[in-house]
C-alpha cells in the first residue's frame, strides 16, 4: 500500500474525476499501464502517480496513440529508460503523428476540392434539366 502521506484513490473516485468508466481503468491496469495497490481486502487503492500515468494514458489516446506507443512514451516498455530518452521517445513519435495529421489535412482538403467540383457540376446540370 502507499505511504500515509501519498494521496489514494479508489477506482470510483478516480474514474468519475477523470470521466471515464471503472472498466477503463481496469483494462489500463490488465495491459500493464497502471498498477495499483491493494488493501488487505484486496480492494485496489490508487496512488497520485497512478493518477498521473492515467491522465497521460487519456492523453495519448486523445492524440490518437496506440497503447503500445503510450507505453514506451511513459517508460514502462522500457525499465532503463532515463527522461531524456523518454522525452525524446515522444517528440519523435509526435513528429510522426503530426506528419499523419497534415496528410489527413491534405486528403481532406482534396476530397472537399472534389465535392465542390461535383456539387457544380450538379447545379450546372440540374439548371439544364429545369428550365425557369
């Protein structure tokens, strides 16, 4: 169990803090991205670190990472890892997120590009066929 002086969670209070379900944090917790103490009863206690690394969980998944890539950008993949390579570990996998982003971006901008161009051609043909 954590120390005394180390601020402890159970998993509702976390999950309604942090808007998810009790099953969220359960499944981060089977995949090894959080682990939580338990009491004598065996009833999970959460730590202010544990509650950190789930903000960084919802975090990653906001920003469309895999928990695979979560899991290294927070270190745990990687025991030996120090901060800085930690921190270099997501700059890098940022750059790639961002490189997808602005393809999406531009993929988009071409899909609108067409729409429109159709949309005219529409117009233009519907005129045809309706005489005022």
């Amino acid at each position: 169990m954590t120390s005394p002086s180390t601020p402890e969670f159970s998993i509702s209070k976390l999950a309604e803090e942090l808007g998810i379900s009790t099953r969220t944090i359960r499944f981060y917790e089977e995949k090894g991205l959080i682990r939580p103490a338990r009491t004598k009863g065996n009833q999970r206690i959460y730590s202010k670190r544990d509650r950190t690394r789930l903000k960084l969980i919802l975090r990653g998944r906001r920003f469309g990472y895999s928990l695979d890539e979560i899991s290294e950008m927070i270190g745990l993949s990687d025991v030996d890892m120090d901060e800085m390579s930690q921190i270099q570990k997501s700059l890098d996998y940022g750059d790639r997120k961002l490189e997808d982003i602005r393809q999406r971006i531009e993929e988009l901008r071409m899909l609108e590009r067409d729409m429109l161009d159709m949309k005219e051609r529409l117009v233009k043909r519907l005129k045809v066929l309706k005489p005022s």
